[in-house]
C-alpha cells in the first residue's frame, strides 16, 4: 500500500510540477520566415539573456503559415519574406505592420561537369532556362557571357522548390520583372506552376538534388550557400554588370530602395538599380499588430525590436545577412511607435 | 441474482437492461466504437467545409485537370491522384512479398529468442522519422537509383515503357522503394504475431499427412492466418497512401504525369505538406483542402476494391475445403 | 525417390532459404539506418544534448532536452487518447458487434489511417487550436491520439480474435458472464500481441512531423503544463536537418538516434512489466 502511495504521490506531484509557471515570465510566441530563422533564433537567445523573464518562442514554419497564423491570433507576431498582399492585409483584424529586420539574397547554385569557375548568368539567360527554353549548356546566351569556358552541349537540368517559400517569392519576383514572358506565363508567388524542373525539399533539398545531377541548375539563399561552401554564379544586374552576391552587393541593392521606401515598408529590391547591387535580394520582415492589449507583451515586443534595429543588426555579418542601411533603420524606429 | 420479468419497451427497458453487466460492456464498447465514426465524420466535414470555394469553382474537373497553378488560380487533382496510386501500389509490391517472407521466417523457422529480438529490432523501423527516411533517401537511395539502378533496369527491361526516359536519382520508383522500407515493419511485426498465434495442431496436421515444411506453412498455416495478413496489407496501404515527408524529398515533386517509373511525380500527401504551409489565398487553400478530401476518397475506394477481393479470395477458399 | 518428392524437397529448401533471404534484407536494412544515424549523429550524443535547452547555431552546448521530455509528453497523452478508444472499440468489434455496424466502424477505422498526418494536423488545428486561440501539448497530444486509433484496433480485434474458442466456452461453461469472459480470460489471453500493437502504434506516432507543426508548434523553452507550444524531437529533427548548418545536421541525426532510443526504452519497459506479470501469474 505504501509503494502505491509513493507512487501516486510522485506522479501527482510531477502532474503538479509541470504547470507550474513563473509569475512574471512574458511568453511570446511567433512564427513565420524559415530564411532568417537563424539569426531570429540568434537574436531571441541574445535577448533572453538580457532580459531572462521574456521568451520569445519562433517557429520557422513557413511565411504563409506564419501569416495565416497571425490572422487566426494563434501567434502574437509573423515573419515573411514576402510582404503581405492588400487581400491578407484586409483579412486582419487589426492592423498589421511591417518590420524589415534583415536582408538576404538567392543564388544561382549549378553543377557543370569540366566547369570550375563562376559561371555568368544574364537576365535572358536565367529567365530562359526556368521558362525551358534554354536547355543546352552551351546554348548562345550563355555561351556569349562566358568567353574562354569550355560548355558542353548536355541538357540543363532544372531544380526549383517544391514546397512554398519566401526563397521561391524572391527568384521569381526577380524573373517577372526580367521577363515579360514570365511574368505573364508564371508570375511571382511563394509557390508557382513551374514550366520544368525537378522540385527540392527545402534549401537542403535544391542543393541536394543539384549536387548529385550533372548538368543541373537550382536556387538557393546567400546564407545556405555560404555556410555549406557551395560555388554559384554571378548574376546581371539592372545595370547590366554581373556581380557575385555578398553582402556588400544586397545591402548596395537596399541602398537604392532606401530613398523611395514607403512608410508601410512592403518593397521589392530585385533588380535594384546600382552598379555594384546585386539583383535577387530582398528585405524579409517581422509582422506586428499594431495593437497589443497585454501591456507586458506589448512592451517586450517594442523593447525587442528597439534592440533588433541597434544593437540586434550587429549579429547579422556573422551569420551571413546583410545589414538594414540606415535609413531605413530611422524610419523603421519611428514606425515603432504605432504599436500601442 | 432474482430478476423481475422484462418490461418489453421504452426507455425504462433500455435502462432496466443496463444493470446487467454485459449490457453495460456491451454499451460502453459501442460507445467508444461510435466515437471513431464521430472523428471521422468530423474530419471529413472539415475537409469539405475547408473545400467549399474550390469545390464550387472546379468542379468534377478537379479530378481531370493536370494543371496546377497557385498564381493563375487554376488547380487540378489528377497528376497527384496518379502518383498517389503508383508509389502506393510499387511500395506493396515490394513490402508484401519481402515483408511476408521475413514474417513466415521468424514465426516459422527462425528459433524463438532470435524471432523475438529481430522482430524487436524491425518494430524499431515503425519509430524511424519520415524525416530521416527522406534523408536517407536523398542521400542513398537516389545515387543509387540513378548510379546503379536505373541503368540495370533499363538493360534488362529497358524495351518496357515503364522503364525508360531519362532517370535524375529522383521519381516514382524511388519514391516506391523508400515507401516500400516505411511500410515493410507493419506487415512483418503484425504478420509474425498472427502467424505466431495460429494452432500448433493445423502445422502438425499437416506434418503428419506428410507435407514438407514449406508446404504446411504456404497450404495452411498462412490461409490460417489470413486475414491478419491482410490486415497488416491494410495498415501498410494506408501508411503508404498517407505519407508525407519522406516521399516529397524523393519523388521529384514534380506534377505530371509519365509512363516512365524514372520520372519525378508528385503524390496529394507530399503537395499538401510542401504548399500548405505557405498557401494564402482562399482558393489556394481550398483546393489543397479539396485534394485531402480526394485522397480520402481514393482510401475509401481502394479499401473497397481490397475488400471485395479478400470476400473473392475467402470463397475461392471455402469451396476448395 | 520418386520425382515428385525430391521437386517438393528442393522447393522446400528453396522457399525457405528465401524466406530467410528476406528477414535478412530486412534485418540489413535496420542496422544500415541505424549504423548510418549513429555514425553521423554519435558525435553529438553527449551529456549536453540530454539536459541543456537548444541553442542558436554557432554556439556550442546545445542540447534537446526539452524536446526529448516533449515527446515523452505528446505520446502520453496521445497513448490516453488513442489506446482507451482503440481497445475498447476492438472489444465491441471482436466480441459485441453486429454485422453491418461491425463493418462501418472497420472501414472507418482504415479510413481514418489513410489520411495524411499533415491533413490530421489540420483538422487538430481547426478543432483544439482555433477555438483555444493557441497552441498546446493537449492539441499536439489530440493530433497523435487521433493517428493512433486505427492500429490499436485494427491490431487488439486481430489478437482478441486468435484466441482460441475453447478458452472462451471453458469459461462460459464456468458460469462466466459475456464481460467477465472478456475480461479475465480473453483478453488477457491476447495480451501479448495486443501489446505488440500498442507497442508499434506509439512507435509509428513518436516520429511524426506534420502533425505536430500546427497544433503542438515548438518550443525553444522549456513548456510548463500541458497548455503552452512544447518542442518534440521530430520537429527538432526537421527545423535543423533542412537547415544549412553541420553543427544542427549532426543534432538532427542525435534526435533521431535518441527517438529511437526512446521508444526503445519504452518498448523494453512495456515488455520487463509484461514477463514480470506473466510470471507472476504462474505462481
């Protein structure tokens, strides 16, 4: 009799143990953006040890569940890499702003057998090969941009996202506004009917998929490629140079935008103007409510991002994203101020 | 235990006869046995509520399109209901077989001990992550595939249309294969018990009319224990026909239809996982809604088709006895 | 010997050896996932990874130990949910039921098991998540529970089935009622392999992602009580393995050697408690 009260006892007091909360601890739960969730993850932690009773708990899940999510109020703020459209923004309730926090890049990643250097890809050529009308390697295109390499004649391969993603948003935003045949043929969305190619899972699947396929071409963000050593090519940008992106490239691309930024902070910086911009860049932005009703968790949030935009940017060279120019810094504090 | 006469109808009946014991068991069960078809029931009016908008804008059509185009807004089921079909049906071909003739070995022959750890170690499979057997699809069965595979394949059957066309590692049949090593450890445990529970006395039967070892088990033990077998068919069908992860990371995800068994495809389960999450849209959502609810059917409509066949089977059985 | 027996002989010795040809296969192909999960994620197994929260990559001393008690978590509460309702409509199937009911409730039980654990994890999310406003152990919990009905019954109405008539009329003609039966001879009769069932549904459900993403969600802390987002080790599994860095690949492959080795445990604890009562019951 006394085993099974000890035993009763022990389970009820674990039952008991495992709802017990801290009293002023502020849990914040968010989701959205799998691009930026390494230095989201970075931040959130960096900022839990400053302020030990905020957890902020994101989820990276994806841009679109991360809006769905916010417009249901099961998470208390989102994360995209792409900006919401006018139809979301009026699905809200209440008010959603945008928050740029950091900004990232997609690039042209390939397997050429006999090619080892950095191959140069123009506007046409990019948008031919994803549109299947380019499907020889050494077809003129991309012959003519690259004088002196030896291209064999086998097929391109084409490897493009299978699942919905801020990264596909980004390369096909930049391919519509390349090309008009694109644009009205597929269009630009987190998810588009492909006219070829094979689909990868996830960054990890389109580098997979290229590595092991001869002849292939996929896409990939700035910060996977780095962090995994990939080769990739240059790109054409709106000045007509081919430049390799880094981050002194996404952040020349921003520049540009900085100047004509709308207040509501929903802009495309592919194909930037600016000699040295790199061309598939894009801002990814943190979706707030402008209304939060829990003065603690509304206070976390705006003490949050007043750090993200100063203090935050410091971690984003490390792990391979590009900084927010200052500009846009100014203007996005001053938008702080209408979360009430 | 003196009872008084029963009254005949009513609810005071019904009450009366709950203080016998198997009334009540038999009412409790039946609760919990009903409570499966109210899940169930509340599933399918999620899916069908969820669907509305792109039920209305399709139509039958949705089963016939083979586009599938989040921006032009335009969503067709048929290249997914097709891959769906093919990677299930190659993963049976492959786990019945295999999965069976691990079974009748350890219930059969294999030493008791050495049954029961290897049947431990294969129920450990069942617990493997779809994640990982995606990754390990990736990264074995793919270069594998396309290595080694595909080539021998293409040699030796090569005049089959279902075997040519140029093969990338990913695409149906390496889809089926990596399905076929998810669904193998259900019908082998389940298989295994079942072979294990049949009567000492139907193999010693046999035995004793003079049957080799293989025959009594082919001849009887296994029709014996038939419908467990079956049964184990079922939970692998389903688990093929319902998996997510581990097919979209090797099937290509690309939706169209091929007679090649090289070509990449696209299966309704993997194309919910990959776009559901980024769907905005109503349109969008519904018909990635709209495509559970057609699985859902092809389940039902499959089950059925096995069913039939097993009633067919079971008579064919009757009247040799 | 005449010609017929040495064909049927070799055809013995042939099916037999291929049978074996085929747990072997099998059996390879276990140890081959599990050597490969051990040697990528060995590395990572350490005293860390079992008792400290995750950290952001770059920084060492990461660990999974909330998503570990997580799923310990979920398969609780998806065992109180899927095997109650499992057995018990297994029982009405194997021992009450009537014909045509019988018939529906089967092949509604196999319905449900074709449906995508991602649609599973959609329905959770409209029915608990929504009305709740956030998500929850409870609701990851309900997801899990809901994948693990059809295999408790499908599996206990097999076993309650094998067992053999004559124990049930010995007990009958004892002057046992219809739910005495049941309950003191057959299904413990069945035990074992209704055990068997349980063992391999827990098993099925402990590595399921999809679900989990929108009901449970995930948790970088640790989750107090059973109504806050909580972290689990498939979810763990899938944030860092499609994630561009070595260091979380290597933690993605640990989790999965430590999920297995969770269900391990589980499944030899189950089996230690079984013997121990067996014997016990043998006097």
């Amino acid at each position: 009799m006394n085993k099974r009260f000890a035993l009763a006892a022990a389970l009820v007091s674990l039952i008991a143990a495992g709802a017990l909360f801290a009293e002023n601890t502020v849990l914040i739960n968010a989701a959205g953006a799998t691009f930026p969730y390494p230095i989201y993850s970075k931040w959130f932690d960096v900022y839990h040890t400053k302020f030990p009773n905020i957890q902020i708990n994101y989820a990276s899940v994806g841009s679109g569940a991360g809006i769905s999510q916010l417009l249901n109020g099961t998470v208390d703020f989102g994360a995209s890499d792409g900006p919401m459209t006018d139809e979301q923004l009026a699905q809200a309730k209440i008010k959603v702003l945008h928050f740029p926090t950091v900004l990232g890049a997609d690039v042209p990643t390939y397997n050429v057998p006999g090619v080892s250097t950095d191959l140069n890809f123009t506007q046409k050529a990019l948008a031919g090969i994803y549109l299947g009308t380019i499907t020889k390697w050494n077809d003129a295109e991309i012959a003519n941009a690259n004088k002196g390499v030896n291209l064999p004649s086998s097929d391109v391969v084409v490897v493009h996202r299978s699942d919905g993603s801020g990264t596909t948003y980004i390369w096909t935003d930049f391919l519509s506004k390349v090309s008009p045949d694109w644009a009205s043929k597929v269009g630009k969305k987190t998810s588009v009917n492909w006219p070829v190619g094979l689909g990868g899972k996830g960054n990890e699947g389109v580098s997979g998929l290229v590595k092991q396929t001869p002849g292939s071409i996929g896409y990939v963000e700035l910060v996977y490629a780095i962090q995994n050593h990939m080769s990739y090519g240059k790109v054409q940008n709106a000045d007509g140079k081919f430049v390799k992106a880094d981050l002194a490239g996404v952040t020349a691309a921003a520049a540009g935008a900085a100047k004509s930024m709308p207040d509501d902070f929903r802009v495309s910086i592919t194909n930037a103007p600016g000699a040295t911009a790199y061309p598939i860049s894009s801002f990814t932005w943190l979706l707030i409510p402008s209304q939060i009703s829990d003065t603690a968790k509304r206070d976390a949030i705006k003490g949050f991002l007043n750090w993200m935009l100063e203090d935050g940017q410091g971690y984003n060279e490390a792990l391979a994203y590009a900084k927010l120019p200052k500009p846009v810094i100014a203007k996005e504090e001053k938008a702080i101020g209408l979360i009430h | 235990m003196d009872r008084a006469a029963p009254i005949r109808s009513g609810p005071r009946s019904f009450l009366r006869r709950l203080t016998d014991g198997d009334q009540i068991a038999h009412f409790i069960t039946l609760i919990f046995a009903a409570s499966i078809l109210l899940i169930t029931t509340m599933l399918v009016y999620q899916l069908w509520t969820g669907s509305t908008d792109a039920r209305h804008k399709f139509g039958w059509h949705f089963f016939f399109t083979t586009t599938w185009d989040p921006v032009a807004g335009d969503f067709g089921a048929l290249p997914f209901i097709y891959g769906t079909l093919v990677t299930s049906a190659l993963a049976l071909l492959i786990a019945v077989p295999l999965g069976l003739g691990a079974a009748i070995f350890l219930a059969e022959l294999a030493p008791r001990s050495i049954s029961d750890a290897l049947a431990f170690l294969i129920d450990l499979l069942a617990a493997v992550p779809s994640v990982i057997y995606g990754l390990l699809g990736i990264f074995i069965v793919v270069p594998m595939m396309r290595l080694y595979i595909a080539p021998f394949l293409k040699a030796t059957l090569g005049f089959l249309p279902l075997f040519q066309g140029p093969c990338y590692g990913v695409g149906m049949l390496t889809a089926g294969i990596v399905l076929a090593v998810m669904v193998v450890p259900f019908i082998v445990s389940v298989s295994r018990e079942v072979l294990l529970s049949v009567p000492a006395d139907q193999r010693e039967a046999a035995m004793g009319l003079g049957a080799t070892r293989w025959e009594a088990t082919w001849k009887v033990v296994v029709p014996f224990a038939r419908t467990g077998i079956f049964g184990s068919v079922f939970l692998a069908l389903a688990r093929a026909l319902g998996e997510t992860m581990a097919v979209t990371m090797v099937i290509g995800n690309d939706p169209k239809i091929a007679a090649s068994l090289f070509a990449p495809g696209y299966s309704i389960a993997a194309v919910i996982a990959n776009e559901f999450s980024e769907a905005t849209g109503n349109l969008y959502v519904h018909s990635l809604v709209e495509l559970g609810l057609v699985l859902f059917l092809l389940t039902f409509i499959l089950n059925g088709v096995a069913r039939l066949l097993i009633v067919a089977t079971e008579q064919k059985g009757m009247s040799q006895a | 010997m005449s010609f017929r027996t040495a064909w049927r002989k070799s055809v013995n010795i042939m099916m037999l050896s291929l049978t074996g040809a085929c747990a072997l296969v099998t059996v390879s192909v276990l140890i081959f996932i599990l050597g490969y999960l051990a040697w990528n994620g060995a590395s990572a197994v350490n005293w860390d990874f079992f008792t400290k929260l995750p950290k952001p990559v770059g920084d060492t001393g990461g660990g999974m130990a909330n998503a570990i008690v997580g799923s310990a978590k979920l398969l609780l509460i998806a065992s109180l949910i899927g095997m109650p309702i499992g057995i018990m409509a297994a029982v009405y199937l194997a021992e009450f039921g009537g014909k045509t009911f019988s018939f529906i409730v089967r092949y509604t039980t196999d319905l449900l098991n074709g449906v995508p654990s991602i649609v599973i994890g959609i329905f959770a999310y409209a029915v608990v998540v929504i009305p709740m406003k956030h998500f929850s152990t409870l609701a990851g919990g309900f997801a899990l529970g809901i994948m693990m009905i059809p295999i408790a019954v499908r599996s206990t109405e097999e076993f309650l089935r094998a067992v053999p008539r004559n124990l049930r009329e010995g007990a009958m003609a004892l002057g046992a009622s219809k739910w005495k039966t049941i309950a003191t001879v057959i299904v413990p009769a069945a035990l074992q392999g209704i055990l068997t069932g349980l063992l391999l549904d827990v098993a099925r459900v402990a590595g399921e992602t999809a679900p989990l993403l929108f009901t449970a969600f995930s948790n970088r802390f640790w989750s107090p009580g059973w109504n806050q987002p909580i972290a689990s080790l498939p979810v763990m599994i899938f944030t860092y393995a499609i994630s561009p860095y070595d260091d979380w690949h290597r933690q993605a492959w640990a989790a999965g050697l430590v999920l297995l080795g969770l269900v391990l445990v589980i499944n030899i604890v189950s089996r230690f408690v079984m013997a121990r009562r067996a014997a016990f019951l043998r006097g």
